[in-house]
C-alpha cells in the first residue's frame, strides 16, 4: 500500500514558524532561502517605490513561495505543498523592519510607545498548479513604556531578529496592553489561515 506523504517543504527561517506547526501537527522539511549569501539573496526584501505596508508583505510572501516551488522542481524534490510566509510591523503606515542595531531598536520601541500599530503576517503556498495566499493584520496596543525599560529589554538580544523590534512570544509581551487580531499571526503564523491554505493545497489532514 502506498504511503500518503503528509510532509510540506517550509521556506522560512523562523524558529517560531516551526514551533506553530508542530503545534498544529504539520508535518515539515526545511527548505531554507538565502538572504545574505556572496551571491545576494534569492527574494529581494526591499520595499518598492510607495508600496503599502499590505502590498509589500503579500508580495514578499509570494515571491518566496514561488522561489522554494521553483527550487523544488530544479531539484526534482517530491512535489509538496511548499509555505512561506513574511511578518512586518505598521506604524502610521510605515514599515519598521527589523532594527540594524541598539540604537535602531531602542527608537523603534519609543515610537511604538502607548501606541497602536499594526502587525501584518502574509502566508503563501504553492503546489502543483494551487496557488494560495491570505494576510493577516492584528492591531497591537503597547502600554507607554519608560525608558529604563527599552533599553533593559534591548539589550536582551530579543529584538534584532524581528520586524517592528520586538517578539510577542519573549519579554515585550509585558509591553502589550491589547490586541485585536491573531496572537499566532503576530508570532509569524496565522493558524487558523495556514490550516485552510494547506487543505486547499491538497494536504492531507490527520
């Protein structure tokens, strides 16, 4: 009897993503991108010429996906579904990336101090001829915070690997005092939207 593969191909590096999987019994192979290599990245994260925050991260999102299923099918893989996925941070419509270094990330949490921004997860599969995608906004309220506690919570680390400066799931969620949205969406995967996606694609469900 044949086995049915219930394995996808997850383009992302994120940590996080892998553990939202597992937490929804996704079965995974890594298929990872370059973004700093000698000879450039594979999906360019460069915001285009006036593009809103919702354009940029669906677009991002995308072209990664459409990236691993290129790669899949160079390298004659099994034909899986194939995720990618992309997470920025809105201020005012404005995109805050992730912080370069402490100063970077110490300005980046002083603006987002007593405010309400916008955290927008973009989720893109590919298989086959299946084509789908959905993007999640959550909208986040952070208490006014003192400076002692920016500069305490840069100088963590947790900051230089995230959009907007900050991980919901480490420290900073002391700094959230509401949230309107997806609380999976805000840590780089929406579950419930990935779930759907998946089963469009044709995965198998357990």
């Amino acid at each position: 009897m044949k086995l049915i593969d219930k394995k996808i191909y997850l383009a992302s590096k994120s940590p996080r993503r892998r553990e939202l999987l597992r937490q929804i019994g996704v079965d995974f192979e890594l298929l990872s991108l370059r973004s700093d290599a000698a000879r450039g990245a594979d999906v360019s994260e460069l915001e285009l010429p006036g593009e809103a925050p919702p354009d940029y991260v669906a677009r991002v999102a995308n072209e990664k996906a459409a990236f691993a299923w290129h790669v899949v099918q160079c390298r004659r893989l099994p034909a899986r579904p194939v995720l990618a996925a992309d997470t920025t941070v809105a201020l005012d419509g404005e995109i805050l990336h992730k912080p370069a270094n402490l100063d970077e990330a110490v300005r980046m949490l002083e603006r987002l101090s007593g405010r309400t921004h916008q955290v927008l997860t973009s989720v893109a599969v590919h298989h086959k001829n299946f084509t789908g995608q959905f993007t999640q906004v959550s909208q986040v309220r952070f208490a006014t915070l003192s400076a002692q506690s920016i500069k305490a919570y840069c100088v963590t680390g947790e900051p230089y690997d995230k959009a907007g400066g900050y991980g919901i799931q480490g420290l900073a969620a002391l700094f959230v005092e509401h949230i309107d949205g997806s609380h999976s969406g805000i840590m780089g995967l929406p579950l419930f939207e990935t779930a759907q996606l998946l089963r469009q694609a044709g995965l198998p469900q357990a």
